[in-house]
C-alpha cells in the first residue's frame, strides 16, 4: 500500500479493454458527402492502438421526432418504443465521439439534434470532436452551435476539429480529402480526442459523476 492510500481502501483498477470511439454520421441525404468523410476518420481511428471504432449512421437511427411526455432524465433506457432504447444503449457503451456534419443554413441537421436529444447520461463525461463540410464557411457554424449543446449534454468538446471546404475540393476516388492540412487537422483532433477518452473513462471508473 503506498503512502497516499488511505488504510481499508485500494485504488480502483484502470477500465480495460480498447477505446470505443463512434464516428456519428448527421447527413441522411441521398449522395451526401459526410460518409466519406465518416469514412475516412473511422479508418484513421482504426490506425490507432487499443480503440475500437464504429460507424453510427443516422440512416440506420431513424429516430422520430421527441414527442414523450417525460424527459430523458427519467425515461432515458425505458422508452416505450425499442428504437430509442437500442440508440441510448449504444451511446452509453461507447467512451467518445466525432460527430460529422454538415452546415445547413448556419446550422446543422435537425436529425442529428434529435438523436442528441434522446440521450442524457449516456453523454456524460465523454469527449466529442468535430468534422464539419460546407461552401465558404467549411461547416464552422454547425460545429459552433454543437459545442454549446455538448457542454449542455455534460460532453467534452475538444478543441481540435477538421472543417472541410467543399468548393473546389481534392479527393480520392473514395471521396477522402487529399490535402495534407486536412490529414494534420485530423490527427489533431483525433489525438486529443483519445487522451480525453482515457482520462474520462478512468474518472468515471474511480467515482460516480457528478449529477
């Protein structure tokens, strides 16, 4: 027992296991640009040692409009429908996230609010990053609306994000931007986002958050 261990306790046990790191992908429309962008960041975190990536597509959430009489404070897990049950599983099994967007009208898509919506604890105490698209304003204005409801979400944005400018645009045939500044953001981004996952996921395993 070390000195700083206070007698009749020990240490909680560092979490095992890889990261698991979603990349959430907001766009549903048809011949949207964000997948492959998705894409292409699920394959640079998967180029990491001990993380776990995967894809969220909202296609594959489709989430109808948040119309309960209660809150997710008190039915987050139990809805009575299973679809937002299996999306507020999922969130709450996961240690962080990069949220791909695009920018629609300076803001960003109304499904992907409501997916954020539908969880609450599951957010918690997590790191979220951001990979954003757009014309002139590569997506800026999304990601600014979407730090405010992270914090609100009790989330850690990190401030590493990749903002993607789409006119006149080099890509791959697999649709992933060439420019090697887009690579140096990325990994960024993702660097920062993986110290915060492993320090969240420790604090959380060492005592329950603050509610």
């Amino acid at each position: 027992m070390s000195a700083d261990t206070p007698a009749g306790s020990s240490p909680s046990p560092a979490p095992a296991g890889p990261l698991r790191i979603a990349v959430i992908l907001a766009s549903v429309r048809e011949g949207r640009r964000g997948e492959a962008f998705a894409r292409w960041i699920l394959r640079l975190l998967g180029e990491r040692p001990g993380v776990e990536p995967a894809l969220l597509d909202l296609r594959d959430h489709p989430l109808p409009p948040y119309a309960y009489p209660k809150t997710p404070t008190f039915i987050e897990g139990a809805y009575p429908d299973e679809l937002p049950n299996r999306w507020a599983r999922t969130i709450a099994g996961l240690d962080g996230y990069v949220v791909v967007t695009p920018e629609y009208n300076h803001g960003y898509p109304g499904q992907l609010k409501n997916a954020l919506d539908h969880v609450l604890k599951g957010w918690w105490y997590k790191p979220v990053g951001f990979v954003s698209y757009g014309g002139t304003g590569n997506g800026v204005r999304a990601v600014e609306q979407l730090r405010t409801v992270a914090v609100e979400l009790r989330m850690v944005p990190v401030k590493g994000e990749v903002n993607i400018r789409l006119i006149d645009l080099a890509t791959a045939e697999n649709g992933e931007p060439t420019d090697p500044r887009y690579a140096r953001l990325a990994a960024g981004l993702l660097d920062q986002l993986l110290w915060w996952a492993r320090a969240t996921r420790q604090a959380r395993s060492a005592e329950p958050p603050p509610t």
